[in-house]
C-alpha cells in the first residue's frame, strides 16, 4: 500500500501548481478589491439635494476668547481658538461656484488623520460635491434669520453633517458651525493645523468614574466653547460684516450629534439665549442631568429594538428626567427604526466602511438623512418660526420609522 508521504511526493508537481494558482488568485483577488475601493472612494458623489427655496453660502471666522486659557496644550500663553464655520440663506446665481465638502487642506490633514490603511475605506473628501456656494450674496427676502448652533460628535467636524445644515439653511435657517479645537484635525486660515489629541477626548478607560470625570471635563469646555461663540454672535450682528444685522438672536436654537447633542442640552440648561434644543444620539453629562430643562427640547434615538441594552435604557430614563421640568407638550423623545449612531452624519450617505461594523444601520443611508432632517427642521419651525409642524403631532404614516416615546 502506498503510503501518504509517497503520494505527497508523487503528486509534488501538482501540489505546487495547485498552490501557486491559489496564491495568483489570491493577489489578483487583493489587486482587485483595492482597485475596486480606490475607485469607489474617489468616484465623484453629490450630497442629497437640499428641499428649501434659498441657495445656501459659507463664511468662516477665525474667533479666540481671550478670557479663557487653553486646557488641552502646553504651549504658555494659549487662549482657546475656535474655527467656526456659517453656513447662511442665499441668493442664487447662475455664476456663483460650489465650494469643496472640505478644504483642500482639511482634506489632506484628516486624510492623514485617519492613515494609509484606514484612508483607503473611506470616501475621498475632495469627491464629494455639495450644494454650498462660495459667499454669495445673503438672501434679501428676509432681513433677520434665526440661527442654530451647532456642535457635531466627539472627532468629527460640522461639515460631516453637511446633508443635515444645507438642508435647515435652504429653508431660511443660519447655522453656526463650531469646530471644537484638538477634537479633530483643524486647518486654521494662515495655515497653522491642529491635531486631534487624546486628553481633549472621551477617556478610553474601563472605569465607569475615570469615563464620568472625563465627560464633565469635555462638556465644561465644549460648553464654553458655544457660550464665547453667542457672544461673538452678538458682536458680529453690530459689526460691518456680510451678516450684520441679519441674525435674529431672539430666536437661538442648540443642536448637535453625539458629545454635541448632550453639549447642546448643557448649553440651554445654563444660557437663556437658548429658545430650544436637539440632542441627535448624544449620552448626556454635566448638570443638566440633575436639574433638567425648562426649554422646548428634542431628543432623537438610533434604534435599539426594545431598548434592549443598558445604554438605551439610561439614554431614555435620562431624557425623561431632563424633560420633566420642560412646559407639557414641548418635550420629545424619538426613535429611528433601523438606524445607528452614524446614520445622523454624511456617512449615511458616502462610500464608507462604517455599515461593516454597526456603526450604520440597515436603513437607506438617504432615507434616514431625510428623516432627521425633516424632524429636526419640524421641531426648530414650531419652536423658533411658530410654525407648528404635525410632525410633532405623534405618528406620521410618512415616516412609519419614527416612534415616540410615551
């Protein structure tokens, strides 16, 4: 009988030709999934249209409070430096250019953020074509605009959420982009660049009071950070700016994602100038947990089917504490079917790897874009245009998706 060796080396030839076929196939098979990511992260993509009557304009503003050191570095004499993006209501032109998602230069610097490897998962930001123009003329049909403020989630910028602002901007809305400094990669306008550092982040650690202790920390800055920027709105409204005279800062909306969502409930907790306020997915901290809100206020949930786990439980049981002091009827709790935590920022709506990893939900990436946006634009109407929505009404058969809290 033959043994096992002697087969192996009868049939050496073919074994070696069977494993180096295998492993051709396999490098023409990487070959290929590279090139196909290479070419589906930089193939041109237009962000959803926007549903309102206004063309849409930005401005930025490089604005430093000089009252406040700078926590996050070393560097003696610091102030906090804030770059702070406006997206306004415009006038069209046929003429007027669109402006780049992001900067060549923010493209750049958080491409190499994110590093060789990651870089290649996700959408190039110089593919991605917005609805922005590059300061056209502010829209002559109203004079004063209300205006929201708006912080986006812990390592990411407003313009991620540029799907969500061009939309509430077409419809006479002028948002206040905060950047918030050290958080995320940041290219100031003579040039200097700032990195995401770990000590401006969320604690990484497995204690529950080291992860407590970090959060208060960040939404002490971050609160600032949006205290300093109405008070530069103030001044801006006075001074000969484009914008000046053109924000209505008697009706002042708070909103953001994540760490934003739960500053923008912190902010209107401690500043009257606040009218009203969303938290998209943001877990809450700071002081507004224990005294709550007396503002209309919304709150709007990923899904969690049966708010299964602990995290959904305490996002719902803290909302309904902060919501008890607030006038009946004007607080809101949400929950969007299928979606996760990312499905409220532009990644719905790029190439990204994030569906891979639960970080977006089964819904149509758009389709869960333009549930928030109308949400959030129907809560910001009835609170700051008195232009009651019947979105808040309860169920809506055009967006079956959505639940309310009862």
């Amino acid at each position: 009988m033959i043994s096992l060796w002697q087969l192996i080396k009868r049939k050496r030839k073919l074994l070696i030709t069977i494993v180096l076929v295998l492993m051709v196939g396999s490098i023409l098979l990487a070959a290929s999934g590279l090139l196909f990511l290479e070419i589906k992260r930089n193939q041109t993509l237009t962000l959803p249209d926007p549903t309102g009557p206004y063309a849409i304009g930005r401005v930025s503003y490089d604005w430093t409070d000089q009252s406040r050191p700078e926590t996050y570095t070393n560097q003696p004499g610091a102030k906090r430096e804030l770059l702070i993006w406006i997206w306004y209501p415009a006038r069209h032109s046929a003429n007027a250019k669109t402006l780049p998602y992001f900067p060549p230069a923010w493209s750049a610097l958080w491409e190499q953020d994110r590093g060789t490897t990651n870089d290649q998962l996700f959408q190039n930001f110089a593919s991605i074509q917005t609805h922005t123009l590059d300061r056209p003329p502010l829209a002559s049909s109203s004079t004063k605009y209300p205006v929201l403020v708006f912080s986006p989630g812990m390592g990411l910028m407003p313009g991620n959420y540029t799907t969500l602002i061009e939309d509430l901007v077409s419809h006479g809305y002028i948002v206040v982009g905060i950047n918030p400094t050290y958080t995320a990669p940041i290219v100031f306008p003579d040039g200097r660049t700032t990195q995401a550092l770990p000590a401006a982040k969320i604690s990484e650690s497995s204690d529950p009071k080291a992860i407590n202790d970090s959060m208060n920390q960040t939404i002490d800055v971050w609160t600032k950070d949006s205290r300093f920027v109405l008070n530069q709105l103030t001044l801006l409204n006075s001074s000969q700016d484009m914008l000046a005279g053109h924000l209505d800062l008697q009706h002042i909306g708070l909103f953001g994602h994540s760490f934003g969502g739960a500053t923008a409930a912190e902010v209107c907790h401690l500043d009257t100038r606040c009218k009203a306020g969303i938290d998209l997915d943001g877990s809450q901290a700071g002081d507004v947990v224990q005294t709550g809100l007396k503002q209309p206020f919304m709150f709007v949930s990923h899904d969690d089917p049966g708010c299964s786990t602990q995290t959904c439980r305490d996002f719902i049981q803290t909302a309904r504490t902060i919501l008890r002091p607030v006038p009946r009827g004007q607080g809101y709790i949400l929950t969007i079917k299928d979606t996760q935590h990312f499905n409220f920022t532009d990644y719905a709506a790029i190439f990204s790897p994030l569906r891979f990893v639960n970080a977006l939900g089964s819904i149509d990436g758009q389709r869960g874009l333009q549930i928030t946006r109308d949400y959030v634009r129907a809560f910001f109407d009835t609170y700051l245009k008195q232009n009651r929505s019947p979105l808040l009404q309860g169920q809506s058969s055009a967006y079956p998706e959505v639940q309310f809290d009862k």
